[in-house]
C-alpha cells in the first residue's frame, strides 16, 4: 500500500473513492462544502434526509455526484463537532478501511483539512489514520487453498492544506513503516507451530537483514547457551524436539558509541505448559506464545525502514515447552546465567525463565534501557482485560517514558507496583528463589522475578498476554501489539 501527500482541492481530484468527514447533525468541514457546493448541494440535501447521523464510525457511500472528477463519494462520521478522539478516529478510519476492501478502485483519497483530532497535530492524526488502513488490509491465508482475491487499492493520497504538507508525509512514511512491522508480528504470530519454530523465527531474523542495511544478525544454539551457563533458558527447551535459539539482532544506525537501546522478546513458538500441562480448551492459541519475540523483530523492521538514527539491541528468546521423558519437572533446580539457582515449582510458568537468562545476556552491551516483551501472565488479562498492556519497571523514568508513548501511539500501557511486599512470594527453602509466588498477583511476581536480573542497567517489562492476540471466532489472530507503542518509544528518543 502506497501512501502519497498532496495539497490540492479535494472538489478537483480525479481518483476513484474520495473520502470525506462528517460530523454529526450533518456538519461539514471546509473541504467537505466545497465538494457539496461543486455538487450542487448533493451532499446536503443527503444529509437533510438523514442518511448519515455523522456518528463516529457511520458511513454511506455515493456513486456518480455530479462535477467531480471522483467516481465515488464515501461520507464517514466522526462524532460531534470539535470532540473527536483517537478512539473515534480509529472507528472511522476503520469504517473506511472495510469500504475500501470491498471496492475495485485502484486508489482513494482521504480529506484531512478539516480533521482535528484531540490533543494530536496533524502528524499524529495523519499516521493513525495511516496505520490504520494500512492495517485495515491486512490478510493471512498462507494455508488456505483458496486465496483471497488481489487488492485492487494500491494507493492513498491525503488530501492536505500547505502547511500541513511536511506533517503528512512525515506521518505517511512513519505510518507505513509502523504497519509493516504490525504486519510481520501478525504473520510470524499467525503461523502453526509446526511451521514456526524457535530455527524458522532465526531465520526470519537473517531474512530482515538480507532485505536491510545495517542490520546484522547472530544466532546461538543450544551448544553456545551451555557454554554461557543459561541453565534457566536450556531447562525449558529440554522436553522438545525442537532445539532452542538464541537470536541476536543488531543495529548501529546512531553515533558510534553511543549506547544502544535493547529490546528482549518472549519467542516460546509453542507453550503446553510442559510437565504442568494446559487444559485442551484453546491449547490452540499457545502459538501466540512468541508475540513478544514477534513485536520485538516488527519493531526492528519498523525502525529499518525508516532507518532511524538509534542503536539497537534486540534479543529473541526462543524454545518450546513440551511434556516429555526429558521434559523438566516440577521441583527442578536450575542454575542460571547470572549464577542464581531457581527452584521450578511449575513448568507453565516458562517465559520468566527463557527471559531471566536472556536479561542476563543483555548486559554485555551496557545498554541504555531494556524492554522485554511478553505474552507472560494470564493474571494480566484479568487485570487490565485485552485493552491495555501491562507495564512494570525498576525506573520511574523509562516506566513515565514508555506510557506517554503508548498515548501518543494510541498502544496504551498501564503501570503495576513492584513493592519489595511482593518478592516474598517468591521465596524457596531449597534454592534462591522459586519460578512463582501463588496465586496472588501473578503479573505482579512474575515481573518481580524478572527484576532480580537486571541490576545492572533501567529496565522495564511490558506484559502483553492480553493485547498480542485475540481469542476466538473469526477475528482470531495476532494484533501486531506492541510494535506501535515500542516504536513511538524509539522515535522519542530522538526528539
């Protein structure tokens, strides 16, 4: 999907489907009554009849209005005047994503002149719209043996005054480049286990850097992580075929020597709890287990296409978790990389232990800040539901930093506590400290056992067991979150 800028009259654009905001009790902006009065009140005298309420998220489609040079009309609401939101504005530009599927125009235009979105410049309404119908046409039917049939849309053009020029095509090439990236987290997210495993998500990395400059890419096996002492990371791999991975990624786009920022991601390609195995019912979504691994590569394809001027650090833990003769057992002891011995009171309870090994390796680049990511707690959907993700941190800075990105990306987060009250749950008799402290506060202690490795730099942990996918019927499938809210964080730290 192309995105294009322009700032001429929308009354005199030839395309196929020009688009047009309505808000409601029939108001319309500049752009708007230019075209209804090109139309001869054709729009209005629309309006009066009350086709259109002009609710957020409305719509009507309109063939053949006289004097235009566009074949098609589509009116979309927005709500009431003056009040529109990034929510509102989401369901709208949803509306016009699932119109723009269904027709056989080659491009569209979208007015952007009379949009306001509250507390947003013209930037940052422009690139959620972008984000928005980019995503909008996202489809994945790899396995089906009957394809979707080809978009017809190939390209956008936002319709803008002047000024607002430089504004949209900043927002258009940082909004593609964001949907990409939500794009490649959805596919690797969507893919069967027995296709996507800890060696294919490796080689998905290698293929990043063969289509990018600057990026460069290291692979280690389970041999290199028995040399480093990862017993924590090896102990989850340890009942599967399929042999863990390491997978180190790269990127020095800012100043040499410039610490780099370092994003670590949950990548367990398939989770059935192991020796402590899940129940049958939805065992299916446990493939959405690597969606931290997954963002964390959507990240990075998002920041080289835009070839951000950053240095960056990315880590995906990799491994299945499966019941076997091998397989660890409730009771195990493993040392970690960081030399601390954890007693393995549950086997479900894997990520924190592929991360807490991961975390450790991260300190050899001194980097700036780390973030990992992962589909880590079911306590965190009953926490915060599928709305928002969790958030935790051993610094108040990156915690504030990371929420106001989440915002201003519309990917919200929210914050839990980590008081010293908690790590107690964590107290084992016969090692350093257990992989779980009961029933209570589960977010909570998973991210306090987390903590215990990463003394050494500021560190935050984004529980994403909620937003990375959703669940059930037809709109099952990965969401591609967090790629936006990490993305954001990056571009803020060149302002």
């Amino acid at each position: 999907m192309e995105f294009v800028v322009k700032s001429v009259k929308a009354s005199t654009l030839k395309t196929a489907t020009l688009v047009l905001t309505v808000a409601e009790d029939g108001v319309l902006g500049a752009a708007a009554q230019a075209v209804d009065a090109a139309t001869g009140g054709a729009i209005s005298t629309l309006l009066k009849r009350g086709d259109l309420q002009g609710k957020p998220g409305q719509s009507l489609l309109l063939h053949s209005l006289p004097n235009l040079k566009a074949e098609r009309v589509l009116l979309v609401g927005i709500g009431k005047a003056g009040e529109l939101d990034a929510r509102q504005w989401r369901k709208a530009a949803g509306a016009v994503a699932g119109t723009l599927k269904s027709l056989g125009g080659a491009d569209a235009a979208v007015a952007l002149q009379d949009v306001t979105v509250r507390e947003r410049d013209a930037y940052a309404g422009a690139r959620l719209l972008v984000e928005a119908l980019a995503d909008g046409q996202y489809v994945f039917d790899r396995f089906k043996s009957k394809k979707a049939e080809p978009r017809a849309l190939k390209k956008i053009t936002l319709l803008g005054d002047k000024a607002q020029v430089a504004a949209l095509e900043r927002a258009a090439t940082h909004g593609t480049a964001i949907a990409a990236g939500m794009a490649l987290t959805r596919d690797l997210g969507n893919l069967p286990p027995n296709v996507c495993h800890p060696i294919y998500v490796a080689d998905q990395a290698k293929q990043l850097a063969k289509q990018f400059k600057g990026l460069k890419v290291e692979v280690l096996d389970e041999n290199r992580l028995r040399e480093l002492g990862a017993g924590a990371f090896l102990a989850v791999a340890q009942g599967s075929e399929q042999p863990p991975r390491l997978v180190v990624l790269q990127y020095n786009g800012g100043k040499k020597g410039d610490k780099p920022y370092a994003l670590v991601g949950k990548g367990i390609t398939f989770d059935t709890g192991g020796i402590s195995i899940k129940p049958a019912a939805n065992m299916d979504e446990m493939k959405y287990d690597m969606c931290g691994a997954a963002s964390v590569l959507g990240t990075f394809r998002a920041v080289l296409e835009m070839q951000l001027p950053i240095n960056l650090v990315g880590l995906l833990a990799c491994a299945e978790n499966m019941p076997s003769g091998r397989a660890t057992r409730p009771g195990d002891i493993v040392t970690t990389m960081s030399g601390q011995t954890v007693e393995i009171l549950n086997t479900d309870a894997e990520g924190r232990l592929v991360l807490c090994d991961t975390l450790t390796y991260a300190e050899r680049f001194k980097p700036q800040a780390v973030i990992d990511v992962a589909t880590l707690t079911g306590a965190c959907i009953v926490a915060l539901g599928s709305a928002t993700s969790g958030l935790m941190s051993n610094d108040a800075g990156l915690a504030r930093a990371l929420l106001d990105a989440g915002t201003r990306a519309d990917d919200r987060a929210w914050e839990l506590p980590l008081f010293d009250e908690y790590q107690e749950q964590l107290d084992s008799p016969f090692a350093d400290f257990a992989n779980i402290g009961g029933p209570k506060a589960g977010t909570i202690t998973a991210a306090c056992f987390l903590s215990r490795f990463v003394k050494a730099y500021p560190w935050a942990h984004l529980d994403i067991a909620g937003t990375a996918w959703i669940s059930g019927g037809k709109e099952k499938g990965a969401t591609g979150r967090p790629v936006p809210l990490l993305t954001q964080y990056l571009l803020d730290r060149l302002e």
